[in-house]
C-alpha cells in the first residue's frame, strides 16, 4: 500500500543540527497534511510541526525559530531542518501524512529515526 521511511536522524552535539527526511512510496493519488511527530522515553508523543499541501507551516512553541518544515511534492518527501539542538529535543521522530489512495483517506505513519542530543 503506502510505505514511509524516515533517515537523518543521528547523534549531535548541543547547538548542531540535522536534517531530517521522509518518503512517501506506493499506492498514493494525493498527500495532505504532512507532520513531524516526535517521542521522548517516557513521554506522549507530541506533534513538532506540520506543511499543508499549499505549503502553509505550523509549529510547536518549543520549536519555533530553531526548526523548519519543508515538502517536495514532487518527490513525495516532507523534511525537517533542525537548528541549535538541545539535549531536550532527543526523541524518536516521526512522520506522518494524510493520504488519498485507491483505499480512501488515511493517515500513515513512518518507523521512526532516533535524534540523540548530547556531548
């Protein structure tokens, strides 16, 4: 059906960055909503920011400045630029899209990339 896979993540120390990336592949007509997602040991998940198909952004307080959505919809990929990390901002990422297939409209979830802040 649909498949998304996450990359990018990694170690990095206070400050750095990382880009992240996701792919969408398979069966897909359309993509909506495209959202970053993100999960702390112990924690809920927690929305991190999100694109519409038009290309309008929204983030989270605790992101806001450091971080940036972006999206290729020619390419099916949504990105994340992630800017003057914090050691709080460790958490298994996700994406997620809202998608239109032959088997209507759902929401998938990709796997998840492990973003490790720490010196």
């Amino acid at each position: 059906q649909v498949q998304l896979v996450e990359s990018g993540g990694g170690l990095v120390q206070p400050g750095g960055s990382l880009r992240l990336s996701c792919v969408a592949s398979g069966s897909i007509f359309s993509i909506y909503d495209m959202n970053w997602y993100r999960q702390a040991p112990g924690k809920e998940r927690e929305v991190v920011a999100t694109i519409n198909s038009a290309g309008t952004t929204s983030y989270a307080d605790f992101v806001k400045g450091r971080f940036t959505i972006s999206r290729d919809n020619a390419k099916n990929t949504v990105y994340l630029q992630m800017n003057s990390l914090k050691p709080e901002d460790t958490a298994v990422y996700y994406c997620k899209a809202g998608i239109k297939n032959r088997f209507g409209d759902r929401n998938y979830w990709g796997q998840g990339t492990q973003v490790t802040v720490s010196s």
